[in-house]
C-alpha cells in the first residue's frame, strides 16, 4: 500500500548504512530482500544503470522493505566488486534525507547522474514545513559534554542530548521533546533508529548490507535468532494466487531471487 500524502502523514501523532545506533530487536516484524549485482549486467548505459536503481529504491520504499541485502553469483569477486558498489552507494543514497546528503556523500563519479534520480518520497524524508516528533540528522559540531548541535533540515540547527558517544558527521535520530517545532533553541535527544517504528508506527527507511557469498545472504543476518522464513521466488515455485499458498506467520521474512536446494528449507514461490 503506497504511503498517505505528506499532508496526512505529518498530523501522525507519536502512540549503519550511515545510520547508527539501531537500538533493539524490533518487536515488530521485519521483511529482507536480496538482490543479485547482476542486475545491472544488461544496462550499458550509467545514466540508465542510475534511473533503474532509482525505481528499485522507490519500489522497495514502498513496499517498506527493513533491509537490502547485496550479493553477487559471479565466482570472480574482483569484477563485481564495482557494481555491488555502485548498487550500494546509490541505494544508501537515496535512503538519505535529501537535506543530509551533502554532508554524507561527497562528489564522487558513481552519483555523476543521481539528478536523474527521483524522491522515494519515504516517511523521515520531511520538509521543512513538514514535523513529526522524530527527524534524521548529522552531528555538526559539540557544544559541550553530551551535547550537541544537529542539523536536522530546519532552518536552525537542534541541540541534541546523546549518552552514547558520537562524532562530527555522523548521521543520528533525533527524538524531539516538544510536539512543534515552537522552542527556541529546539531541543531534542539521541534515540534509536528504530524508535520511530516502534512508537509511531513509522516506517524509517532501510538498511544495506553486502553478503560477500550467497550463503552470508542468511547467515549474517543481523537479527537475533535469524529469519525464521525464508521464500525463494523461481519459475518452477508456486503462484501465491494460488489457493493452497499459505505463508505462515513470521517474525523476519527474507526473500530473494535464488537458485537454492528445497533441503535449504526455503519455499519457492
């Protein structure tokens, strides 16, 4: 279901891509999808390699995908090296605010054409008009001890409490202690980054992780106890139109485009 409007969406009341502290186990369910490098291959072009990652961000925005998992099925690391990359690079990009991107990324030749690119439009992408009890943002400078000043897209920065350590550039959440933007100085707190989900029913972007094998996709998944469904979609699997599909309830669902053995415990659908 695509999101409501921004209009609707900032009257919501509260109920490391370059991102940090994540905080604890969502008590909520997550969905993973892996995506082979290879889907680049056939696109020649870098403007068009840049628009088409551009609708797979969008698309999986959408569909509030938690986390993208990169992994290649070329044997020869070395010459995937570069699109993983690139897939990653323009990925964690466009999960970025646009308003914390020039702090975040500098000017590099893999985003020569991100202009091509158009908004995933995502909840914690707010304007400046927009509010929310909750922003992403990036550590400008330490006033003094466990304080900061943030900029969080507003027209003045936030001074920020944080009981963890944190550095000059890092990209933080920033929970904000009063319900409009009407304090002078806007004070807010660290939080984790996924307490906007948890709290307010938010969905706060993704994050991306490369899997150096197809087997690391599972393996290395960052959630305790691993994903306890694991759907493989394939030609020879079973339409989910199909009567007798039942996907049983689960915590952290992966999918992914594979080439795996049913004794790998994964349903082809």
């Amino acid at each position: 279901m695509p999101f409501p409007s921004k209009k609707k969406r900032a009257k919501v009341q509260p109920k490391l891509t370059k991102g940090i502290h994540l905080g604890p186990q969502l008590t909520l369910g997550t969905l993973s999808v892996a995506i082979p490098c290879s889907i680049l291959e056939n696109i020649q072009k870098a403007q068009l390699q840049t628009y088409v990652i551009g609708q797979l961000a969008r698309t999986l925005t959408i569909f509030k995908v938690d986390e993208i998992i990169l992994y290649s099925q070329d044997r020869n690391k070395e010459e995937a090296a570069p699109s993983i990359a690139f897939l990653k690079l323009l990925l964690e990009y466009l999960e970025t605010p646009q308003y914390l991107r020039r702090h975040l990324f500098p000017m590099s030749e893999n985003l020569k054409y991100a202009g091509l690119l158009n908004p995933i439009d995502a909840p914690h992408h707010l304007r400046k008009d927009e509010w929310l009890p909750w922003r992403e943002g990036v550590i400008l400078e330490e006033k003094q001890g466990g304080v900061y000043l943030v900029d969080v897209g507003l027209d003045r920065p936030a001074t920020v409490k944080a009981q963890h350590n944190v550095k000059k550039g890092e990209r933080i959440t920033v929970s904000f202690d009063q319900s409009k933007e009407t304090s002078d100085p806007l004070m807010g707190s660290l939080c984790f980054k996924a307490t906007p989900r948890e709290k307010g029913g938010l969905y706060w972007g993704y994050q991306v992780r490369i899997a150096t094998a197809l087997c690391k996709t599972w393996e290395e998944c960052p959630y305790e106890g691993g994903y306890d469904k694991v759907i493989g979609t394939s030609e020879r699997g079973k339409s989910i139109d199909d009567p007798s599909f039942r996907l049983t309830p689960c915590r952290h669902l992966l999918l992914m485009k594979s080439y795996l053995f049913k004794e790998l415990g994964v349903i082809l659908v």
